[in-house]
C-alpha cells in the first residue's frame, strides 16, 4: 500500500481524501515509478470540482504530473530501465508515492534538472514551449502580453519570451507579483485590479497593440483582451482559472481586425511521441542552460493537498506548487 490523494466526489479542496491504494505490478507497456515530487497545476482544479470529466471514473488520484525513478518495468519497455530518473504529464494519477505509468508518455530527466524541479515545470514549462514556439511564434520583436504573469505558467513564459527578444507585458494581482514578474523577464507589468489593462496595453505600446495575448484566466479577461490585439494577431486562451469562457459571436474576431483565436492544450501538441520529446527536449536545455529558472515557491507534504489547493484558488501562490510524498 502507498499513500495518495483521491477524490470520491466532486466538490471544493475538503474532497481531497489522504488515503492508502494498493499500485499493481506494471503491464504491458507500463512502468511502476517511486514519485519524489508531484505537480500541482490548475487544471488539477477543473478535475476536482468536475469542470473536466475523470477518464477513469470515480474515485481517482488527483494530479497531472511529476518526477520519480523506475522501480519496475513491464513487457514490452525497452527504452526505460529500472533507476531511470523519469519526469512525465498526464492525466489524473499524479497526488501518490508511487504509480504506474505508460512508457510512452514519460521522459528521461538530464542529471541536471532535480526531481523537485522537474515536477514543478513539466506542465507548465512544456506549456509555455508549445505556447510561444508554436500556437504564435515569438521572435525578437513580438510584442507579447501574458495574463497572470506571476503565476506557474507566467513566470516561465516571462523569461521564455524575453529570451527570444519579445516585448513582454504581464498583468498581475499586486505590487509584490509585479515585482517577482519584473525580476522573471516582464519588461513591463499592469496591476489589473487597479487599471485598464486594455487602456495601459494601448500606452505601453503606443497604440501598437500586441502581438499575441496569452491567457490562462478565462472569463474575466474576455473579450477585453480582443482589444489589445493589433489586427491579424492572435488570441491564445490555455486555461479558465477564473472560469471558462462562455461561446461568442465569432464576429467578434472580424469586428476587433481580423483576429485569430484559439484554445490550445498540451495534450494535443505531445500526442506523437515524437512531439512530447522535442518539446521536453527543448525546456530541459533552455532551464539547463540558465535561459529559464524554474522558481518552486511552494511545497507541501502530499496530505496537505487541500491546503495547497486552496491557496492556489485563492490567488496565494506564485511560480510553482508542489508535492512531496
């Protein structure tokens, strides 16, 4: 029996359930990995309250990602041995000491990169790879505005998108998370509880506009954010942390300047195998080489689940959030 985080019914962080679960010997395909560090991200919210459907039913363990090494290895694995350090991202499995995994979906972790680290930028950091290299390619120039910026996935994308020579403005809850996303590559941070963010987008780039909006909030920074937007730029909406944007009139796109718009996930952009190690491949050496730091600002013992997801919910966490078994 190993510890884990289950959820028996939907609800508010009460419904996390600290237990023990019995983890089988790996089948086909499969490896049985001892966890030293797991994600907390907040699309594990939208699976708890049940924004998202659980693929395998109830009850599940909670979590989308995390770090560990090999213990064993089931038929037909041939590229992953016993002691392997391993990182992976995917859904649901994630709040437990030890789990099964299908090969196909995990990495090898370079010496370089430590457990901890790992399980904090996975998900995210694979996210901003996706987000600012192929939903809108950044380059040196591009003018980029990243919604709470001084989150899990905005501290990475600040310094991701700096490192490829963007203009980057990031909007932000308060002085002390536009200061941590100023020293995380934003050139340029709004308090959007205090301003316009759409009037000081217009000043900030001189009526410009941006390039690309990158937005992890949803509902409460739509449609405003169509208006910092120059015409033909592009609309990326990769999360709902404030709820989901409901369907709109996609006239919209053609009244604000022709606008593209879309919801991308990273399960789409890593499903061939081949993706998901380019795109591990490609976090690993910009965090291997200094160009991104992964800043893991929170840790909690795994039966302290509940307490990590309501300071998440509640806006009380920056960077990232993780478990440790």
């Amino acid at each position: 029996m190993v510890a884990a985080v289950r959820i028996h019914k939907h609800g508010g962080p009460e419904v996390l359930t600290f237990e023990d679960i019995e983890v089988a010997a790996p089948g086909q395909g499969q490896i049985r990995i001892k966890q030293h560090a797991c994600g907390v991200n907040f699309i594990d919210t939208y699976f708890r309250i049940g924004m998202y459907p659980s693929p395998v039913g109830m009850p599940f363990v909670s979590g989308n990602e995390g770090a560990g090494q090999v213990t064993a290895v089931g038929p037909g694995v041939t590229d992953i041995k016993v002691g392997d350090r391993v990182a992976y991202v995917v859904p649901l499995g994630g709040y437990s000491a030890e789990r099964l995994l299908p090969a196909d979906r995990v990495v090898k972790l370079p010496d370089n990169i430590p457990y901890e680290q790992a399980a904090g930028m996975m998900l995210k950091g694979m996210t901003a790879q996706y987000l600012l290299n192929r939903t809108y390619k950044v380059v040196k120039g591009t003018i980029v505005l990243i919604h709470a910026a001084a989150g899990g996935v905005g501290l990475i994308a600040c310094q991701w998108a700096n490192h490829l020579g963007a203009t980057v403005i990031g909007t932000v809850g308060s002085k002390e998370k536009a200061d941590l996303a100023k020293k995380n590559g934003a050139h340029h941070t709004i308090l959007y509880r205090d301003e316009d963010f759409v009037a000081k987008v217009k000043e900030i780039t001189s009526g410009k506009l941006c390039d690309v909006v990158y937005d992890g909030i949803g509902k409460t920074t739509f449609p405003a954010s169509l208006d910092c937007i120059r015409p033909l730029g592009t609309f990326a909406s990769f999360g709902s942390a404030s709820g989901p944007i409901e369907a709109f009139n996609i006239n919209i796109l053609q009244t604000k300047g022709s606008l593209f718009a879309t919801r991308p996930t990273l399960n789409t952009y890593v499903a061939k195998r081949d993706d998901l190690v380019k795109t591990a491949s490609d976090l690993f050496d910009k965090v291997g080489s200094g160009a991104v730091k992964i800043p893991i600002n929170q840790k909690y013992p795994l039966k302290d689940a509940q307490k990590a997801h309501r300071d998440l919910e509640g806006r009380d966490t920056t960077g990232s959030s993780i478990l440790i078994p």
